[in-house]
C-alpha cells in the first residue's frame, strides 16, 4: 500500500462528524462518522431529527473516539447506537444554546396507549405497548405478539432487533425497530424473519 493510500485510509478511519438524538422513549444514541460519510450521515441526521456535530476541536475529537462508529444505509438512514446519558449530556453541551431537541418523549407518552395487563401471546391482529410481555423465541413457529427477533430493511444493510407489534391472519406480521423507534414499521412473513440466540436475554 502506498503512503498516499495509507493517509487516505488514516483519515476515513479518524472521527470526523458525530451524529447524536433522542428517540421517542428519550433514549440517547450517538455515534461518530468518517470525513468521507460526513455529507450523507448529516442528512441522514436530518431525516433522523438527530443533530451533527462537527469533532472540530480536540475535547470532541476525543469524545468520539469513545463512541461507536455509525454507519449510512442506502435508504439513506443511519445506525446511531445508543450511548450513557452522561456521554450524550457531554455532547450536548457543544452544541448551540439556540438548538432545541424535538419534544417526542412527551408526545410519545401522552399517545401511548392505556393497558390495565401485561400483552400476551396473540393469534389474531392485536397491538399494544412495545415494553410490555416481550419474548425471545425459540423457534419461527412461537414467534408472537410481543416477540423480540431480526429483520432488515435492505440485506445490504444487515439485520436488527424488530419488535413484532402485530400478527395478521394471512401470516404476516408487523414489526417496529427496537434502536430506531422513529423508522415506519415494516411488514414481514416468517421466513424473512431471523431468531435471536436464546441466551441472548442473559
């Protein structure tokens, strides 16, 4: 490898954007991005309602290399995991006093809907609170309402946990993004579905 080659390869392996937001549970995500992803994971961001961070200064430089490294799909979103509140209040503070986070925990409690009982197991179209009665299953026959497995948006952009808010009749079944709550649901049939290993809970 040539020493041109090895200093371009330096510098889109080094941070030079942070992504980072709340989703609708209030929950911090944050993550860094390369000089070569910063133009599409700032739009990304926008699509998200994160904000970008420009690591312009060596405090923030060394603040992203505490965080994960984010990567861009081709739908144009982002993987922004999610990270302590005590980083994330960190990074907050760099941002502008003039900058304002969108108010989507308040709105997300005051639309969620009221359960006196835990979801249970459900065979027919059904929906409830995503917390509530959440399984691991052990195999594509006992996936139900409230079941925790993989799905992918795109196969190039890999597999993520998906909760299945809905089962339908016609075998189908509705699923929110577990680490993306501000992604549409998206609906699949059981063997486009993947199982998490049952140990994965511990």
């Amino acid at each position: 490898m040539t020493n041109a080659a090895v200093s371009v390869a330096a510098t889109t392996s080094l941070p030079a954007l942070i992504v980072l937001g709340l989703d609708d549970g209030g929950k911090a995500h944050a993550s860094w991005f390369g000089e070569a992803e910063t133009d599409v994971a700032e739009k990304a961001a926008d699509m998200m309602g994160m904000a970008a961070l420009r690591a312009s200064t060596d405090e923030l430089r060394d603040l992203a290399g505490k965080l994960p490294q984010g990567r861009v799909f081709q739908s144009g979103k982002a993987f922004v995991p999610f990270v302590k509140a005590t980083m994330f209040d960190k990074l907050a503070t760099h941002l502008p006093k003039s900058y304002k986070w969108p108010v989507r925990a308040a709105k997300a409690a005051a639309e969620k809907p009221k359960r006196g009982k835990k979801a249970s197991a459900a065979t027919a179209d059904q929906s409830g609170d995503l917390n509530e009665g959440l399984t691991i299953p052990e195999d594509w026959s006992k996936i139900v309402f409230g079941s925790l497995v993989l799905a992918c948006e795109d196969p190039n952009d890999g597999w993520f946990p998906a909760h299945v808010i809905q089962v339908s009749g016609e075998g189908l079944f509705t699923l929110k993004w577990r680490d993306f709550p501000d992604w549409p649901v998206i609906v699949r049939r059981t063997h486009h579905l993947a199982l998490l290993h049952p140990r994965h809970a511990e």
